[in-house]
C-alpha cells in the first residue's frame, strides 16, 4: 500500500488521480521536442541565395529568412571579363535585375553573373620601323573573345614586314583576343 502512494499524490497537479511521474515525462517529452523544432529551423529554416558566377572567382552561399536582404557579395573576377551585375535568371528574357538594396529573399534563390568582355589596349613596338613616317603607332583598344580587327603595316628600309608578334605567337587582323590586359605587339621584319 506504502508503494502506490509513491505513484499517486497531488504533487504539482492538484489531483490525487494523476500519475505523477508519468506526467512528468509527458511534459519533459514535449519540452524536449519543442526544443528540438526551434533548433532544427534555427538550422535548417530559411533560404539559399547562391551565386552563379559563371565561370568567375567562387562566392558563397547566403543562408537567409524570408522578407531579408541578401548582403551583396564582394565583385567575382573573371579574366577577360568586366563583371556588370547579378540578375534572376540564366534566359535573358526572362532575367530581372537583382537589386540589393530592395528586394527580398522570397524562396530558394540563384543570382547569375553577368559579363560583358574586357576592352583590351594594345601598343605598338615599330621595332625600329615607321608607320608613314612617324616612328610612333597609336595605341588600339580591341576586345576579349573578338578579333583583332585591322592592324597598320609598317616600313624599315632594308627589311620586308611579316607581320605582328606577340610571346612567339604572330598576330593578324582575325586573331582572337585572348590576351586579359594591356599587350604589346612587336613588329617583325625579315630582310628584303
């Protein structure tokens, strides 16, 4: 008899009836669990904003609540390349540009870079030759991915022209660029 009141009692409850223990665990059952949800969509609420850079330097994903702002990221590098912004969108038709500032994370996001080529200046070594008289050429501005487009042909006395070169490879008007930055073509002559 001395053992069922160990089990029964009004304890915290106010009833005789109620098995305390029991009660007990009921109410630590369903802290525990609560505590669990909070933990997991502390964890694993809220959304992705990953950046496409397509082909460009690595960022990292944002892990953002909806109604937020995405934090803009740092500029991606790509070589040859000027990054011009983010939009919603891989089709062009369909793209939005993302504005940092006003809008919010709604769902699940990727932002694709993009990317206009680089203008690329070029320089001239007349490698003692002269164009018209003038032993200086202007520099050309050209574009990554395109080609060179019309190069000046020089003169030297005693030598034929052959032509541009640049690190062993020789350079015509329908070269690609593939140089990122600022290059400069030398003259290569072969005697006449």
């Amino acid at each position: 008899m001395a053992e069922d009141k160990k089990w029964f009692g009004r304890g915290i409850y106010g009833s005789k009836d109620v098995p305390i223990r029991i009660l007990d665990g009921f109410i630590i059952g369903a802290v525990c669990f609560v505590v669990i949800l909070v933990f997991w969509f502390a964890t694993h609420g809220g959304y992705n904003v990953t950046f496409d850079t397509k082909g460009g330097s690595e960022i990292a994903v944002q892990r953002l609540k909806h109604g937020e702002l995405a934090e803009e990221p740092e500029t991606p590098l790509k070589p040859g390349y000027t990054f011009c912004g983010w939009v919603t969108s891989e089709d062009e038709s369909l793209a939005k540009e993302w504005n940092f500032a006003t809008d919010k994370v709604e769902n699940d996001l990727t932002l694709y870079a993009v990317w206009m080529p680089a203008e690329v200046r070029v320089k001239f070594d007349l490698d003692g030759g002269n164009l018209d008289g003038e032993t200086y050429i202007p520099d050309k501005t050209v574009t990554y991915g395109e080609a060179y487009g019309e190069l000046p042909v020089p003169e030297k006395e005693g030598f034929r022209f052959d032509g541009w070169i640049y690190s062993g490879v020789v350079i015509q008007a329908d070269t690609m660029v593939t140089m990122t930055g600022e290059h400069v073509l030398t003259a290569r002559w072969i005697p006449a």
